[in-house]
C-alpha cells in the first residue's frame, strides 16, 4: 500500500525520488519531477518516442519551458487563456529549460497544460510543474480509481481515500493535443476540448 497524505505526496514529488499520482480532470495522471521524467518511462514500460507532458497550476508557470517569436508567445498566451485550465495540451518548441528525459527522442518541443481540478492544481502549486501521462502500462486503458492505479504500480504514491472525496468530478476523456507547426494548430489527438482558432 502507498496510499499517503496530501503533504506526503508532495514532499515526494518534490525529492524526485518517487512518481505519484493524483486525479485530474480528465484521467488520473502518474507525475514525476521534470528532471526524473525516467522513472516515467520506466515504470510505464513506455517507448521513448511518446514524450510526457509538462503539467503545472499556471500558465506563468510554463512559459519559461518555450521559446518563440514575440508574436508566437502572445498567440500561445492568448490561446492559453482561453482554454486553461482545462483539457487542452498545447505542443510547442521547448527551450533550453526542458529537461531531455522528458522527450527523448525530439526534445526540441514540449507539451503543456494546465488541469482545470483543483486538487490537481493544489498540488502542482506546492511541487512546481510536473512531467505527467495517463496512470497506466503503455499501451493499456487508463487506470480510473486508486484500486487500479496501486495494483498496475504498486511503488507509486497515491493519496488516501480521504484527500480524494471531492475529487470526482472528471471527465474519461483525454486532453486534446495541438502542436503548433509555425502557422497553425496540428491536432494530434482530439479529446475533451474543440480547439477554435
């Protein structure tokens, strides 16, 4: 059982010796310290051509993994606001601050996000932005509940069923991804959110 509190989880995340898990508003995410994003890959048995995605409790908190035109930021920041918080994973060029590990094989961008969950956001405010991914084995549906989540990764730290009661309000449906292409949006997966721009 891995089963923590509330602070435990953090500080856990924040050591960057442990992955964690926590709800969001679309599937519950396993979450690991940017700089530790192999542990991730790891445990998921994932291949290291489908990168992770940088969660964090603001858009402020992301800008500083871009790079791009003035015009471009003020679009992306535009579009951000428009769609954040909320189910939308924006792909775009990742500067010099984006660790390796968390997009091997193309580290030349990265996606973003920002959960409209407030215990998502809760966490993410105390621990700093995350590399995040769907709680489950490559290739397999995605974990909904607790139950699942410590049965497929039994060494990941979940929160105790008290810290989880008003968590219930998300949705099974994945983030939309859009990568910019230099012009215009590429939608790479459609999910909960109709990106309109």
């Amino acid at each position: 059982m891995t089963q923590v509190s509330l602070d435990s989880l953090i500080q856990g995340a924040i050591s960057g010796d442990c992955i964690v898990s926590f709800p969001t508003d679309t599937v519950p995410a396993l979450a690991a310290r940017p700089d530790r994003a192999e542990l991730i890959f790891a445990a998921k048995q994932r291949s290291q051509d489908k990168p992770l995605i940088l969660m964090a409790a603001s858009s402020q908190a992301l800008w500083p993994y871009v790079q791009g035109s003035p015009a471009e930021l003020t679009f992306w920041q535009q579009v951000a606001q428009s769609y954040w918080p909320g189910a939308l994973t924006l792909v775009l060029p990742a500067s010099a601050k984006v660790p390796a590990a968390m997009n091997p094989i193309d580290p030349t961008t990265i996606g973003l996000r920002v959960p409209n969950f407030p215990l998502a956001l809760k966490i993410l405010e105390q621990t700093g932005p995350l590399a995040t991914t769907s709680a489950n084995l490559s290739g397999q549906a995605p974990r909904s509940s607790v139950a699942e989540i410590e049965a497929q990764f039994p060494e990941v730290l979940t929160l105790v069923a008290a810290e989880l009661t008003t968590a219930t309000t998300a949705s099974s449906l994945p983030s939309t991804v859009a990568k910019w292409t230099g012009g215009d949006w590429e939608i790479l997966r459609q999910g909960a959110i109709e990106l309109k721009c």
